[in-house]
C-alpha cells in the first residue's frame, strides 16, 4: 500500500513542481527530498501548507494517506469554534437568488440559479478542495395521473476533484435503496458519516470517491420536489453546523422548481432502481431514446418539442430500469 512519502516522491520527480512546492511552503527543495525518504519528519504546519500547495487533484489522495500519521488533519472543528458564515448562506447569496427570480427569463433560470447555488456551495463546504461533489435530483413525474413518484433524477451537479466540476452529463435514477431516497421518504435530512461503517441507518447508492454523504429534501410548503445531495471524498465529512448550512441550501434550492414539480407525501412510493453500472447501457443511449421519440410522434402526426421529446425518453428509460430486476435472465439493455 502507497504511503504519504511515495506519492510525495513520485510529485517532486517533476522539478518544476518541486520549485513551486517549496516555495509556496517556505521551505528548500531539499526538505521535500528528506520528507519523501522518511529521513525527517514534518511538523504538522508544515503538512498542512503542503496540503495547500499540491494541484487540486492529488489533494484528496494525499490527505487520505497522510491522515494515518496525522490523524488530527481529519478532525472536525467543534460547534463553538464554527464560524458564522458556515451557519448560513452569505446573504449576497439569497439577494442574487431572489433577483434571478423575478428578472431571469424560464428559459435561462433554472440553470442560472443552480450554477449560482451550487458553485457556492462548494465555496462554503469544501474551501480547501479536500473533495466535494453537489448534486440535485428531481421526483420524476409519475406515469399517468392518479399514479405515484416512483423515482428520482439526478439533473445537475458541480464537483471539485477528484470529482469533474460538471457532473451534469453523469445523471442517474435512484430509488429507495438510495440515501436520496430514505431523505425523500422521511422528508428530512440523511447522512451517512462513513461507507466504511459495518451498520448504517439508511441505505446508500455509493459511486466511485464517495466516503460520506448527506442527502436533504427539497420542499415546498411540505410538498417534494426532490433531493440535495451533498458527497466527500473524505469519510466523516459534514460536521452538524455543515448539516445545517446543506438544509439552507435546500430550501433555497427550491426556487428552482416550478410548483407542479412538487408532490405531497401520499403521491410518492419510491421503488428499487438497478445499480449504476446496470443503469449505463440505458442512459448513454439517451440520445437514441429522444430521437426515437421525435419520430413517433411525426409518424402519428404531431410534433414535439426537444424537452418533450426528452421527458417522453426518461420516462421510457424509468420505466426500463424499474423492470430490469424482473429481466435478468440474460436479456441484455435495449440498444435503441
């Protein structure tokens, strides 16, 4: 197993990255030389300064392995040592909010607002780039009416590494066996402070650098429209000041959401959705689902909008996922 030394080793190969290293810490090119051959030990103000200093992308790996010789690197500040901007959004936040409301045309808003709401918290969360990943998924419509929300979406997302920052093209269908879903189901906060706890109370969904989670409700005058979902690459990641400040973010995210887009309590029935990687085939061929779409209805002889024609397509894929369980006797994902 790679130490904190190795990899250290392997970064300062680059002698250019070894100049700016030291020289961002304060310290000689060749104290990093005796840090990576073990010769000496570092202070602990020291590895936190070269925490600071490593590209973004290595950051999460690096404080992982370093965690086991410095195990105070992971610790959470206490409730009375949080400050009070990590209680609340900055209040710049709710003034940008309330103008994109009344003065963004529907067809930029919704997106205007998210990247707003998202890139923040992602400021706000995860200041030192340790690894965050934000997302929202939305209750998908029910199939007919009368019927019940039997599924989320995810429909945006915003991540520092070792997530990409736009996790927009990474959606997925999650269900009752998700975090998301228990958070949906109870109508309040969820979290999981570690994927590596033998017992957790709710069920998790876990992707690739996940190592905690919060997932939170979003609502409207108790109605739900669905979920944020707030992930770290690190385990016991969200102090309950965090937890906090994600529910505020929640409620502001629901300006998001246009009022049929919510569901009171009764209309949701969550059932099981297939793990990503059984989900794949269906969602990379998404394109082929709307275009399929599109024709139909030119064939029936009306037309359809392109989010029509790609709400029709999620629907389908939904309505394929849910059934799949059912189909594992080796029929394969439709090819479209």
């Amino acid at each position: 197993m790679q130490t904190w030394q190795e990899l250290l080793s392997q970064l300062i190969e680059d002698i250019q990255l070894e100049r700016r290293l030291a020289q961002e810490m304060g310290v000689q090119p060749i104290t990093l030389r005796r840090w990576a051959k073990g010769v000496v030990q570092p202070r602990e103000d020291n590895i936190r300064r070269l925490l600071k200093a490593v590209p973004r992308e290595v950051y999460p790996e690096l404080l992982r392995l370093l965690a086991k010789d410095f195990p105070k690197l992971l610790e959470q500040p206490t409730e009375a040592s949080t400050s009070a901007a990590l209680l609340a959004p900055p209040i710049e936040v709710y003034v940008r909010a309330l103008s994109m409301y009344t003065t963004t045309p529907p067809s930029l808003y919704p997106e205007a607002l998210y990247d707003l709401l998202l890139q923040q918290m992602l400021r706000q969360l995860d200041p030192e780039c340790r690894g965050l990943a934000v997302t929202v998924a939305r209750c998908m419509p029910p199939p007919a009416p009368g019927q019940k929300v039997r599924s989320l979406r995810e429909i945006v997302g915003r991540g520092n590494p070792p997530w990409p920052r736009d996790l927009s093209q990474q959606t997925i269908f999650l269900g009752a066996e998700s975090l998301a879903g228990a958070a949906v189901t109870h109508c309040r906060l969820v979290a999981i402070p570690s994927r590596d706890e033998e017992y957790n109370l709710f069920p998790a969904h876990w992707v690739e650098h996940e190592q905690s989670a919060v997932a939170c409700p979003i609502l409207c005058q108790t109605r739900i429209g669905g979920c944020l979902i707030v992930s770290s690459a690190l385990p016991h990641a969200f102090s309950q000041a965090q937890q906090s400040l994600i529910e505020r973010y929640a409620q502001l995210m629901s300006l998001t959401f246009t009022p049929d887009a919510f569901y009171s309590h009764s209309e949701v029935e969550l059932r099981l959705m297939p793990l990503y990687t059984e989900q794949l085939p269906y969602l990379r061929n998404f394109r082929r689902y709307v275009n399929r779409k599109v024709e139909e209805a030119s064939m029936a002889g009306h037309s359809l909008s392109l989010s029509e024609a790609q709400e029709a397509a999620w629907r389908e894929i939904e309505e394929q996922l849910l059934q799949l369980p059912l189909r594992q006797s080796g029929e394969g994902a439709e090819s479209c």
